[in-house]
C-alpha cells in the first residue's frame, strides 16, 4: 500500500457551510467524498493524492427517493445503491435501474455507495449510468455559483470525465415517469456477481397494440462514455415487435458503438456481444408491458 500523503477533511452540515468552506480553501480543488468505495481505495493505493476532502454525508437533504412535480421521481445523489434495491416504487417503475442497482458489487459496496458517487466517477461502464440514460433522466448538481439541470445524454465527456466543474457536486436525478412504459437493464461481466460489466444495455420503452411508439436504449462499454444507440432507436420506433426487428435493432446498436480493447474484453468481442444484450432488454420490457404482474426481476 502506498504512503498516505497528508490532507485536508471537512464535513459540512449544509450547503451553505459547503459554500464557505470552498471559499476558505480557494486555492485547492476538493475531493469529494460520498461512499468512498472508488475514492478511498484510489488514496490508498495512491493514484489520488488530494489536498482537500470533502464528506458529503452530513448534507441530509441529499438522500432519499421521492415523486416530484407531476410525473417525476427524485433520488439524492447520496442515496445508497441498496436503497436502490430494496426502493418498490425503483422496482415497479424504474426496473432498469432496480436491475442495474441489483447487479451492482458486493452487499457491502451496495450499502456503502451511492448514486452520485457511481455517476460522477465517469465509469463508461457505470452500472447505474446507463438505465438512467435510457430513461431519459436529469443530472441535478450544485455549486457556489448556482444550480443545472443536465441530461444524461450530455453528463458523459470521456473516460473518467463528466461536465461537473470544480468544487460542483450532483445532488440528485429526476426522473421522468411515462404511463404505458416498461424498462430492462442486462448485464454481461466475466462472473455472475460481484463484477464490473464488460458491456451493459438498458432499454426503456412503450409500446401499442404490437407497435413499438417510443424507445430509448443505453449502452455501457460501448465507447468511452455511456452511449445512446440512436439508429437502433429510429430503426426500433413504428415497427411491429418481431423477432427481426428486435434483432436488427441490436445489430443497430452495435453500429452506434464504438468500444475498445482493454484487459477485461477486446473491441470484436463487445461489438459481438452488444446485440445480445440489446435484444435480451428489449424482449424483457416487451414482456413486462405484456404481463405488469409478473415478477419485476424476470
């Protein structure tokens, strides 16, 4: 373990202590903290060496998931991803997410981390990241200067690299509820639990007498951020759901993507692998909508 370099720790109680404790220390970026399953483990093997951290888990009004306005739900960036899990409204009308929140680490990573945490790390393959894509959800953040709303669409700008600026931290995400809509999130990583994915694909969409209206698929590992696989979507809307179009639609959205080779998979294997998942979530949301009794983990 590498030699732990002296910092700075704060815990603010609100955001207006936040606020003032930024601009007491103006001359350091911050470091913040939330579950600390990503930050602590990079201090300590030193690929962090922050001046400044900053706990977020004394802002109380971060936490929790709670409908908002009409037809919107809200989740705290410091809810935990159990919550996630365990959440029956997540389960019922945000399945992807529940799906997603359920595949996500160990237990013990699942009671430690949090929404913001997982979203603002700019993981291309964040568990969390991309359910919320595919639902069309808001990125809420906050900083000394004001407030934004972002939509995940735009958050993503690489690898480990998110729109949130210095010292900006996320306080929730909104999202939007549609009558008649059902969602799926697969997953596929070298073991069965406990493992990052080697790509993901949600699917949120509604459907009409056999037609498919509206729908919108997210892909994780597919390029260097999260990714919409927009032609598989406009290749999707109108069609009557047969195989052959639900399975052309997944080789759609392989053509959208554009992953890489790392240690954990090569370029022609994802590509290979992303049609899969596609017409595996389609096929799920299709036979939720088609029976909404049924079991919301099948």
């Amino acid at each position: 373990m590498a030699t732990l370099n002296p910092f700075l720790y704060e815990r603010p109680g609100s955001l207006e202590q936040l606020s003032s404790l930024l601009a007491d220390h103006a001359g350091r970026v911050p470091r913040y903290l939330a579950g600390g399953t990503d930050l602590l483990v990079a201090i300590r093997t030193g690929k962090a060496n922050p001046e400044l951290v900053v706990d977020l888990k004394g802002l109380a009004d971060l936490r929790g998931i709670n409908p908002c306005g009409e037809g919107k739900l809200w989740i705290g960036a410091l809810t935990t991803i159990h919550s996630l899990e365990m959440n029956e409204t997540i389960r019922n009308q945000a399945t992807a997410l529940y799906e997603a929140a359920r595949g996500l680490g160990s237990w013990q990573v699942r009671n430690r981390g949090t929404l913001g945490g997982n979203l603002a790390n700019g993981s291309p393959t964040a568990d969390t990241a991309v359910p919320l894509l595919a639902m069309d959800a808001e990125i809420l953040t906050w900083s000394p200067s004001g407030t934004r709303r972002i939509s995940a669409a735009s958050f993503w700008l690489g690898a480990g690299i998110t729109v949130l600026h210095p010292g900006e931290i996320i306080t929730g995400v909104e999202i939007p509820f549609k009558p008649a809509s059902s969602s799926a999130y697969t997953k596929l990583g070298k073991r069965r639990a406990m493992d990052i994915a080697i790509v993901s694909a949600a699917v949120a969409l509604k459907s009409d007498r056999g037609v498919i209206r509206e729908v919108r698929i997210g892909l994780g590992g597919a390029g260097p951020t999260p990714v919409r696989a927009r032609s598989a979507e406009v290749y999707l809307t109108g069609r009557p759901t047969l195989s052959e179009h639900i399975i052309q639609a997944g080789r759609e959205a392989a053509n959208d993507s554009n992953p890489r080779t790392s240690s954990r998979a090569s370029r022609e294997y994802r590509l290979s692998v992303i049609p899969v998942l596609v017409e595996r979530s389609i096929r799920s949301a299709l036979q939720r909508l088609e029976d909404p009794q049924q079991d919301k983990v099948g």
